[in-house]
C-alpha cells in the first residue's frame, strides 16, 4: 500500500512548527508494511489543499491527512476533504455529547457554538473518538482510496493513530505486518551496513534495514505473513543472526532508548544514580529525568563547570586537576567518586571534556573522559567524538548511560576500543 | 514570489530523520518576503522526484531543493532537475580543484571518483560554494521559475541558504525586504493577538505576524521598500508600538533567547551564575551551557531530584522540607541561596515542582516554584504550567531565564501576576 502524509497548517509553512508528524507516523506506518512515497504540506487555504487532495488521490492508495479540525474557521480539512470525495458532513450525536460534556468539565476554556463543528465528520465514516483532545478523527474509503484524519497536535495525533487508525490499516490487508527494533551502540552505521549487506540486499521477506541518529544505529526486521505468529517467527532468524553478528553492543530489541534500559535495570536492583558533569552541563540528569519513574532512581548530581566547583562540591583536589588538568582520565574517575559519595547514590556517573568550538591548547574539541563509580570501583572511557558543540555533548551523555547498562548487565564497561593505554 | 520547498531523501520518509530543513528554510523565506505555499518530500526514485519537480514548476515561482546533491548513487537532485529543466550537467573545474585538495587533506575520508561527481552542475547556473561540507549548491532560473538546490544535512543546508540563496533571491526583486522579529515572554499568542489584531488587520505593508512557541511569542515585522534604510524606516513606528503595548514582557528584538540575553547581560557586568534544579533535572544548566561562551559565567549547580540531596549538596534544613514540603516557595528560596553559597557565584537560580505525570497528593501537577538569590536577596515565582512533563519542564526553565534577565535589566524580577499572596 502506497502512502501520502499531507499535512494541513499555515504554522509548518511559516517555519513555527516543525512537522514532527510526518516523521513519527512515516516510522509508524512503515512499521505496518505501508510505503510512505510522499510528504505533503499546504496552508489552510481551501483551494491549494483541493489541488494537493486531488494530486494525492492520483498516486496513493491512502491518504493520511493531520491538522485542520479543530473548532476555528481555518479549520478546513474535513470540509475539503469531503467535498473532494463527494461526501456530506454530518452531526456526530454520541461525539457532539461527548463535545458539550467536556466543555461542561473543563471550565477554563469558554464553549462556544463554532465547537460543535468539531463533531461534523463525512457521512459513512468510522469514528476516531479523541481521548487526548476535542476534535474527533476519522476514516473512510472512496474510489479506492483510503483517508485518513487525524488532528495536528502531537500529543493527539501519535495516541490517536495508535489507538485507532493502525487497527483500521492493520485490517486492510489480509497478511500482518510484524516488526522488531534492534537498537545498537558503540558501532557506526555504515559498519553495521558492511557486516550486514549482504544478507540485507538479499532478503524480501522479512527485510531488515538501518537508521542511525546520534552516534545510535536502529535496525528493524519486518515480516509479513497470514498471522502474527508466523511473521514473529520468520523475523526470529534474522534478529539471531543480527545479535549474533554484532553481540553486545545490541543493547536490546524494542527498547525506547540507552537511559530507558537503564533506568529499569537500576529499578529491578534497588540501585539509586548520581551524576557529575562538566562539558554536558546537566544534559546527562535531564536527559535521565525526562523519564517518567526517574526519582526512583536518580538522586541528584553536580554541574561543575568550572574547577572551583569540582573542589566546592565533590571535594575534588585541586592539585589533582592542576597536574593533570580537568579534562583528563583521573579527574572524570574523581568526579564519579565524589558525585557518589556527596549525593550518597550506589552509582555515579562523569563526564568531563571539550565540546567546543574552542580547545583548551593541549586536547582537541571533542576530547571527552566518562567514568562510573561504585563502591569498589572506578572506570573511565577516553572517547575522541569530533565536533560540533551539541553533537560531542549528546555522544558523551550516551556514553555515560551505555557504561551504565553495560556495567549492570555484567558486561565489560569500558570494551577496548574505549580504553587505549595510559 | 510564490515558493515550493522541496527535499529529497528517503531517510525522511522512513521517518528516520525530521525534516527540520523545510521549516527553517521557511522562516527565512518568510523573512525575505517570499511566500512558501508547499512543502514536499519525496525519496530518492528519479521517476516520483521528477513528477514532484513537474507539480512544483506548474505552481511555483521558486523551487528549493534540499538533499540528493552527495557522492553516492542516490543522490539524483541536480541530474533530475537538470533533466526536467532541459539542462545538461557540466563539470566545474573549480569546485572539482576543491574537491581533490579537501580530499588531500581529509585524509581520513576515503577519495573516491565518485566523489567528483559532486563538480557537475547544471550549466550555466550560479554555484553556491559548500563551505560547510564538500557537495556545491547552485541556483538557475529557466522559464520563468528559479530553481535553487541545496545540501541537506542542517548544517551545511542553513549556512548556504544565509551566505548564497538569501543574496540570490534578494537580487531577484528590486524592492528590498527588512523585518524585525520581536521577542515576547511571559503573555499568551492569544493575548497578544487580541491586543494588536485591528493593527495587524489593518496592515499590508509592513506586515505584524504572530507565532508562538514553549510559552514564548515571536512578533516579526516585514516592510518592503526600494532600499533597505527606507524598509527600516517603515518598520519602525509598528515596533515602537509593539513595544508599547507590551512593555516589559519584550525582553528583546532581534535575540536568539531569553537564556542567550541572560549570558549577555551577566558577561557585560561581569557577574557569575549557579542553579539548583529539582523537577528541570538539569535543564536549566545544559540550555545556558548549550550557549558557546557560557563558561565565563556559569559556575555550576546542582541537580537535588530527592531531598536528602538538597542538604547534602546544598545545606537546606530537613526540617524546612518536613515543615513546608519540597514544592514550595520556602525551598525554592533555599535552594536559590544555597547553591549561590556552595557553588561561589554571584547570582543562583532555582527550581522546584511537579512534572508529572505523577502529583504528590498535595499539588496539582504543573505546580512550580522558581527562585533567584543574590548576596542581599531572593525572590520566588509561583507557577501554575499545567500538563505535560516536558512542556513544564521547559516552562519552568524559561522563567528561571526571563527572572535573570529582569534582575539584570532593573526590571520586576517577580511581576504581580506570578507573586500570588503568601
């Protein structure tokens, strides 16, 4: 099935919003087996999105529209859409009551008559009911097409699509679609694509391919076949093989992310966290943080940019640093120490280095030192990362959360392309 | 002038990579007064790249690409478009003298003759030289529409378009454009909307447009005239009234940030700074340390996520945490004057609440309290941010920002409306 994503929204063209949409739900439908060819966005203007309708209905199978329904006159889609499929709209009773009950509930925001607007959808439709929002979404079929609508935001788009709209393409087709998402560290892209090549030029069903963002590599294995235990078992030997191609440094299969992985594994052992950081200047604890549960975990650390405050705050020696200077092997060791012991957690974390764009005279930019510290231990990765100012800052925050997981799965923390001798 | 942004690469369709070309360039394009009415994406597939170029041309007076411009076999833009265009693809010996010697010296990427492929460009087009990469950009005009191709990776795609593309297309008209954007904190896109909409109505030329991000409002003023001073000139009496009617609520025109002012003012008077952070987990350092340069005023601070932490780091009296609960303004203000005394800076800043998605039986999540403390006072702001963890992490971190630049500036640092009776 060959896929559109036309986006409807004068903010995308202004540059206000960024279409985040159309990348989480291109990731979504290919997941489903659904070939996402196009990416469209036009204003809320009537005619041009007429004129983008009738260009998609030429060369896709399904369209999926975000955007424009909500309770304002430039909320149009709907409108359009079913105006270009020939389609009246009509009151949707069991959403028009659900529409006055919230506006009953949620006082702060004033009803007003334009909101029932949100309860007109075309004739025939199946029903999207929006639990994160107002404005309902909905399906349809017509002339052989598929669309789809779901509203713009976010936080309602991505739900709404889970909930509803990928059962609704999920029964389309006859055969299911089943993929898994194997998520690497420590090794590069276009490594990862040498070692596999072969076996991925190869295969139809199931296929495997590779994503890589911020120094992480995705592949993801998909089958298709009659049920889902069938194409679950034909991706099972290509995900072994995979494993078995690139060992640990597959740090799980259908994981969120690094810090995720740790997170569970510090909450399973009953261990609490701390970090010390220097050129990540709290990325490392905000990144941690922005996982809901983390305070089960995370105690606290120190941001000490500046020399004075390694000493204030980790009880740093400041001749330690003045012999070996603060980006250095020993002082990323004493960082973890000390962010341990001052916050009393198990585990702590450090990172010190040069992110950029100015050296320090005697490292290059990029020259980062992670260490992690327990009670009877201290390790520390020398890492060369390159430049640019936040690229070396997130690298240097994964490294730390990949010494983590690795340090709690049992694996060696510091492998030995990250420990040249002293 | 009517503009299609177009960008090519399968990469976006995967939703492996966001898009986030397509808005920026659109911001600038807005800036220049060109009106993008289009965005599309499509993969690396000559046949629906050459359709998209077809629609593109039928509606565009502009197209600008993005991406396909590289050394490998999918990079097909310029060999497309040349197509389409009726262009024959020539070398340019300028650019292939670039490639070889950059090659010369980055010798850790392998040359190879693909490489050169980058030095053809249609003929007779203007070349935008790369100096932020390797693959050249160039810009044609043919039969009325003017095509302009860019790189896609952001950082070489952005500074091209500012350096080569912006000239171009203000060469292209006799009028001039100029806009101001002004930076507003502190009071909702709806509020200011309803102050200034018969003026914004009324207006065509200068133009006053909205656009509102993470609590913050962007006004940018557009004037169009035979020369630049001229357009200045017409900007200003819509800026002055801006500024009027919002008072102090502008914190800048023609600023990146309010945490970018922040580090500006605390450089100039030559002051150093501090954080405590409890639900920003780090946010507040890693946003002002994300600023090249901030390690002249950043000292360092802490991130307490439990309360044992805000003693052990910060000296905080358990008994003021049992007493008055860790989400209040008494430990906001102890924290701000903690970490101000333990890191050794002139100015500490704080932050304490609740995230969610959890509450804590006692507030309603979106509760937040931010301080700041100097050597003779500390003054705290109660905050009400509704949901959504990231959303009030970022709201909290945002008011720690614009409370620093109003110290700095003189101003209310704690406004009426953020200072509710104790």
């Amino acid at each position: 099935m060959n896929c559109e994503i036309l986006s409807v929204g004068t903010e995308l063209l202004l540059g206000n919003t960024v279409n985040t949409d159309a990348a989480d739900l291109s990731d979504r439908l290919a997941a489903l087996g659904v070939n996402v060819f196009w990416h469209t966005v036009v204003g809320d203007n009537p005619g041009r999105l007429a004129q983008a309708v009738s260009i998609a209905r030429s060369r896709a199978d399904l369209i999926v529209t975000t955007g424009g329904l909500g309770p304002t006159y430039d909320d149009l889609t709907k409108n359009v859409l079913a105006e270009c499929f020939g389609r009246k709209l009509e009151l949707h009773p069991e959403e028009a009551a659900f529409l006055k009950a919230w506006f009953a509930e949620n006082t702060s925001t004033k009803y007003t008559d334009n909101n029932l607007q949100q309860a007109y959808l075309p004739e025939r439709c199946t029903v999207f009911h929006n639990d994160w929002g107002t404005a309902p979404g909905c399906a349809f079929a017509e002339g052989g097409v598929h669309v789809i609508m779901l509203p713009g935001p976010p936080r309602e788009c991505l739900p709404m699509f889970d909930a509803c709209a990928a059962p609704y393409i999920k029964g389309l087709s006859a055969d299911v679609i089943f993929s898994h998402q194997i998520k690497v560290f420590g090794i590069g892209e276009s490594a990862v694509e040498s070692m596999l090549r072969a076996e991925m030029e190869r295969m139809q069903n199931p296929t495997l391919a590779t994503y890589a963002k911020f120094g992480e590599v995705m592949l993801r294995v998909t089958a298709k076949a009659a049920d889902e235990a069938a194409a679950e078992e034909m991706c099972r030997p290509v995900t072994d093989r995979v494993l078995a191609a690139l060992g640990d440094k597959v740090y799980g299969v259908d994981l969120p992310s690094l810090e995720s992985l740790a997170l569970e594994l510090m909450r399973q052992k009953g261990l609490t966290l701390s970090a010390a950081e220097s050129l990540t200047g709290g990325l490392i604890g905000q990144r941690f943080t922005a996982l809901p549960g983390a305070s089960a975990v995370f105690k606290g650390g120190a941001v000490t940019y500046c020399d004075e405050v390694k000493a204030a705050l980790l009880g740093i020696d400041p001749a330690l640093i003045a012999e070996k200077g603060a980006v250095s092997r020993q002082v990323a060791a004493a960082m973890a120490l000390g962010v341990r012991k001052a916050v009393g957690a198990d585990v702590g974390l450090s990172a010190t280095g040069l992110a950029g764009p100015d050296g320090d005279g005697v490292h290059p930019v990029g020259t980062v030192f992670v260490g992690l510290a327990d009670a009877d231990t201290v390790l520390v990765r020398e890492l060369h990362l390159g430049t640019g100012r936040e690229r070396v800052r997130q690298l240097a925050a994964s490294h730390t959360f990949d010494m983590l997981r690795r340090y709690l799965q049992g694996l060696d923390v510091v492998p030995e392309e990250y420990a040249p001798a002293e």
